[in-house]
C-alpha cells in the first residue's frame, strides 16, 4: 500500500490511555471517531496506540510522538481516581509543573457545594502549566492543550463534544476523501495483481483490500483514500473496470453491515 500523499497537511497521532482497555474490560469507540474526523480535517492519523496506566509509559510516548507528529491527541486518564494520571504525565513529558489551572480550579470550585470540591476533583483541575483549556457543557472538567498534544477524556460523549470544541483551533490541511466499491465473488487472490498495478498508478492515494463474508456469499470492498478527490475517483473507476471484467457486479461504496 503506498503512502499517502499528504505533504501538506498535518499528521496525528491518537494515544488510547488505560489499563481497561488493554484488558478487554472496555472496548475503545474513540479511535475510529478521532480517525474520521480528524480525515475531514485534513489531519491524517498516521499512528494510533493503546498504552497502559503506567507514569514513565506514558511520559517517554508523548515525548517521542509529539516530536514526530503535528497533532497528538490523548483519550483517557483525565479522571479523579488515583489511576487517572494522564495530566501529569503529559506536564512531565513537557517539563512543566503540575499544578491548579486558574480557570479550571476556579470554575469547577463555585460549581460544587462547599466541601464537595474534594482532593479528587481537583486532580481534573490540575494541569501543566500553561495548558489551555478544551471546554465543553457535557462535562464539568476540561480537556486541555499544551503545545501540540490536545488531552481528552475516555468517556466517547464527553471526548467527542470536547473535540468538536477544540476542532476550530486546530492547523487543518487538504480534507482526506474516500471512494469505494465492492464486488461478490471477487476473490483477493485473483484481484491483488492487478490492483497493485492500479495502486502504483495512483500513488498520491492509499487503496485498500478488504474481504467481507456474508450468508450469501463474500467478496471484496476496495478502498481509496486521499486528498485527490479526482485521483480516487478514477482509481475507483479502474477498479470497478477490473471487477467487471472478471464477472463480478460491482456496486459502488462498501458492502452494507
């Protein structure tokens, strides 16, 4: 699969922070949120991974990815519980203090009865220095951003309405399009030759291979991914061409659940 060809948008990277999911207890639905729609952003994710409640795990991976990647965005750990250590392992991997945002202590302060704004609720109020916050009106306690690392929570509702807060400032490139279409009876081995031939053609997109299998049969849904709309246009045209000349019907978009 070629890379693609995205020179001027910005990357991203998505780092899944908890000991939950690396277990099975929990089952991520954040990745493929980020992942799209980071694409309609012109934000590519170039690299995702799981990483567990571990303090020098977590620091030493925001250290290496934010210096490889625009755009680093962290789900998870933001909680009150002493395994929610994402905020000051994203201050450590900074080298910053650790201590009250001005803003978040203050409002999340005058919103709890007095006493109720306890130890635990102010780790949600506590962040490197610096950070600027990623507000919403689903969750009392904020995200935040500190240089290009933006820090989320895990719960999906809560993740998805502070990305959409902190979507307006982020730097967006080329949006990223899809086109598809999908073949019964087409077998991979049969078609893999001459879609390499197609991808090397189109190589400013990336064109994926993938097999589905139904009660009434399987076949292939080909993927093309770029910021050329017109590129994976024909790509999907060519591949449709292919489909057909070996006696499949294709049918245009991916095959339904």
């Amino acid at each position: 699969m070629a890379a693609m060809n995205a020179l001027s948008n910005p990357t991203a990277c998505v780092l899944i922070i908890g000991n939950e999911v690396l277990s099975g207890r929990t089952q991520d639905a954040n990745l493929k949120f980020l992942a799209m729609r980071l694409g309609e952003l012109g934000i590519p994710v170039r690299e995702a991974r799981i990483v567990p409640d571990i303090a020098e795990v977590i620091v030493s991976t925001i250290s290496e990815v934010r210096a490889r990647f625009d755009h680093v965005f962290t789900t998870g750990g933001i909680g009150p519980t002493h395994d929610d250590i994402t905020s000051e392992c994203v201050a450590a991997a900074f080298g910053l203090p650790w201590e009250p945002h001005p803003v978040a202590w203050e409002k999340m302060a005058a919103a709890y009865k007095p006493g109720d704004f306890n130890a635990a609720r102010q780790r949600m109020a506590t962040m490197p220095r610096g950070a600027r916050l990623i507000e919403t009106t689903v969750s009392l306690a904020p995200g935040f951003s500190i240089g290009n690392v933006h820090v989320m929570a895990g719960v999906p509702r809560i993740m998805q309405a502070q990305f959409e807060s902190l979507a307006p400032r982020l730097s967006c490139g080329q949006p990223v399009v899809s086109r598809a279409v999908h073949g019964s009876g087409v077998l991979e081995g049969t078609i893999a030759e001459p879609l390499a031939a197609i991808q090397k053609r189109y190589a400013v997109l990336d064109i994926g291979s993938y097999p589905y299998y139904r009660s009434g049969g399987g076949g292939v849904a080909i993927v093309a991914k770029g910021t050329d709309a017109a590129a994976a246009e024909s790509a999907i045209a060519e591949v449709t061409s292919l489909m057909a000349s070996l006696g499949a019907t294709p049918v245009a978009g991916e095959p339904p659940v």
